[in-house]
C-alpha cells in the first residue's frame, strides 16, 4: 500500500507562526471558511521543507488534543482504527454509491499495520520530536 499526496497548499491557523518562525518570511493567502483567518501556505516555499508526495506508510497514528494533559501513547486494535476511519466517511451521492465498498477496503488494508493514539496537550514541535521518536526517526 502507497499513501500518495497531492502537491497543494496546506491551511493552518494564524497561531502557527508562533510555532513555525520561517512562516513569516513567506507570503501566504487568507482563506475564510469554516475557521475565520485560516491561511494557505505552500510548503516547498519554506525554507527547509521537502514535499514528499508518495510513502509506503509503516505506522497509522491518531493525534488527540487533550488540552494541559502529558502525553500518553497506547496501541489501537484493527477494529477501533477501522472505526474511526469509517465514521469520517462521508455520505456518497447515489451515482458513486458503490465506491463506498472501495473505501472500506482500503480502510481494512490501511490498519493491517500498527496502529497507535497519541493524546497529548503539546505544542507542535515537541509533538513532531515526540512522533519521530515514536517512528524511530531523527
């Protein structure tokens, strides 16, 4: 199985140039939808930042906010990741009913792999330390 991206912006909340300082040396685009001052950034235009558009994903990890909480790591079974897929799915038009079996079939080959939660109250640097160390990587 390949996880494959698509070469698009990414929106984040205004607060993330407190957390990221290489955002206020790139020009980004106000969106103004479901979360008031959203704004998309291109990733490639930051300094340091490589897209990588395709993965053999190893790990399939749910990020919980619990505000004030230190972080706690659990394993997930194939049943409960499975669910929390399925219930983000969205209701499909008639026309594509039928890809909804598809979806589901990728979905039990998605947790065919270690499946965690984090729930945390991190900020997002010591987050991304956190799942590194959990990926095994620097």
């Amino acid at each position: 199985m390949r996880a494959w991206g698509l070469p698009t912006p990414v929106k984040l909340l205004p607060d993330a140039v407190n957390y990221f300082a290489e955002l206020s040396l790139t020009r980004s685009s106000l969106v103004f939808e479901r979360r008031v001052g959203a704004q998309r950034w291109i990733p490639t235009e930051i300094s340091n930042v490589e897209r990588c558009l395709s993965c053999a994903p190893r790990w399939l990890v749910f990020l919980e906010r619990k505000e004030d909480s230190p972080p706690v790591i659990k394993p997930v079974s194939v049943w409960e990741a499975a669910s929390r897929l399925v219930a983000d799915l969205e209701t499909m038009p008639p026309l594509i009913f039928d890809q909804y079996e598809y979806q589901l079939e990728t979905i039990h080959r998605l947790v065919d792999r270690e499946c965690w939660v984090v729930q945390h109250g991190l900020k997002p640097r010591p987050l991304s330390l956190l799942l590194a160390e959990i990926c095994g990587s620097e």
